[in-house]
C-alpha cells in the first residue's frame, strides 16, 4: 500500500533560477518550460526528493497552476492532479474528474460577469495608483476560475494594494505570494478539492497514510487535512513558523 503523497509544485518541488541565483546552469534541472522562457528548476536535492516520491508514493500535485501549465511540468506524476487552485481534478487519464467538474461549474457559471468586474476594478484602482499590472481569469477549458493581478515591472510588493476590492464579498479569499495576487471564490479551494479526492481514494482502505507538502501559508488549508506535513526551509509557511516560535 503506497501513501498519498499531496504536493505543491511551485517553490515547493522547484522554482524559477532568479529565485537561486547562487547555482549554476550544472546545478540545476529543468523542471517545467514556460511560455515566457522563465522557466522553472530543481536543485539535485528537489530532484531526489521528487523521485522519491513518484517511487514510493501516489504522488498527487495539488498547485495553482492550470492543466495546460502542469502538462509542462517534467517530473512524471502518474496518478490524479489537482490543479486551478482545486478547481479541476484530473484523473490519472489527464482528463477532468466529471463528479468534480458538475460540483464546481453549479458554482461557478453565476460568477463569470463578477469576474470581469474584478478584472475592470482591480485595473482601475491600479491606474489610479500608478502601478502597472496585467490580470486574467484563469480559464479551465470555456469555465473561468478565479481572476489573477500581476506587476509588470516589480515585485509584486505593491498588488496588495488592490486587496480592498473584495473586501465586501465573504469567503473570497485574496492569495498574495510574490509577484501574484490571485482572487478566488470560495467554491475554489485547494482544501475542497483535497477533501473530496481524500474520500474517494480511501474508500478502499480508510486507514492509508496521506503526507502533504506545500510552501504557501495558504497551502495549510489542505495540509491540515493529512496525516502528516511539510515545508521547504526557505518558504513563506517555514518563515512564519520560525517567528511565531522566535517571539
């Protein structure tokens, strides 16, 4: 019997090179192409951990990135994908869970003109601070899924000022890591789409392991749902640790 193995993939399993700029070219593995050629690298030691888990593990990639952004990741997963934030589970066939897919659209068709709203508000009040961004709605085949601000020459420090355009909508939750502010519903959720694909996969024997690993502080809302869990020294969830337990 193989753990379950949940894993975020970016800044968990690999990062872009700007982000390890003490390593060299031979210090370093492709992990994942993308379509701006910033793309993404494991260190040897990510690496081993990475094959690791596909060995040893069902290792399940649970990542913000779109189906479209995973089919360029490089470590070969085998098993189910949780992927848009939850949004979207694919099955091991790389085709969308169905059962999943009526849950999430019931909620999601009402909210596609709120989402250009978000897109024409988050814009505006940007402008009206002197920031320049570029945002969409990440797109899961014709079903929009959540809305995403990022800088265009920055480092995203100043996206946090566009928060307070949600502020009056309860349960939206407002994910701000790096250059990346993303709006999401609360239909989308990590821990939902966690929580259901847990169900299913120890319907057969409820008694299997599930490890979880992830970097984000918004990663525990799934993380909280394993047996076990973990985190990259350097990441956001490691930080805030280290200084609650420093105080």
């Amino acid at each position: 019997m193989k753990p379950i193995a949940l894993v975020d993939l970016d800044d968990t399993l690999f990062q872009t090179k700007r982000k390890v700029p003490h390593l060299s070219e031979d210090d370093l593995v492709l992990a994942s192409v993308a379509t701006n050629n910033s793309h993404s690298y494991m260190t040897k030691t990510q690496l081993a951990f990475a094959q690791w888990l596909v060995a040893s593990t069902e290792a399940i990639p649970v990542t913000a990135r779109s189906s479209e952004a995973l089919s360029r990741v490089t470590i070969p997963f085998n098993s189910y994908a949780i992927v848009s934030n939850g949004a979207v589970i694919l099955g091991p066939d790389g085709k969308p869970d169905a059962e999943w897919h009526d849950i999430v659209a019931a909620e999601l068709r009402p909210l596609e003109s709120y989402f250009g709203d978000l897109l024409t508000a988050g814009t505006a009040k940007a402008a009206e601070l002197g920031v320049s961004i570029r945002s969409w709605s990440v797109m899961e085949g014709d079903l929009a899924t959540y809305v995403v601000f990022k800088e265009n020459e920055g480092d995203g420090s100043r996206l946090q000022e566009i928060v307070p355009i949600i502020h009056e909508n309860s349960g939206w939750v407002r994910h701000h890591n790096g250059n990346n502010l993303a709006l999401i519903p609360p239909v989308i959720s990590k821990r939902l789409a966690t929580e259901f694909l847990i169900d299913r996969l120890r319907a057969a024997d409820p008694h299997r392991p599930v490890m979880g690993y992830g970097d984000s502080v918004s990663d525990f809302s799934y993380l909280s749902l394993c047996d076990w869990w973990g985190a990259p020294s350097k990441s956001q969830m490691t930080d805030l640790v280290v200084s609650a337990i420093s105080r």
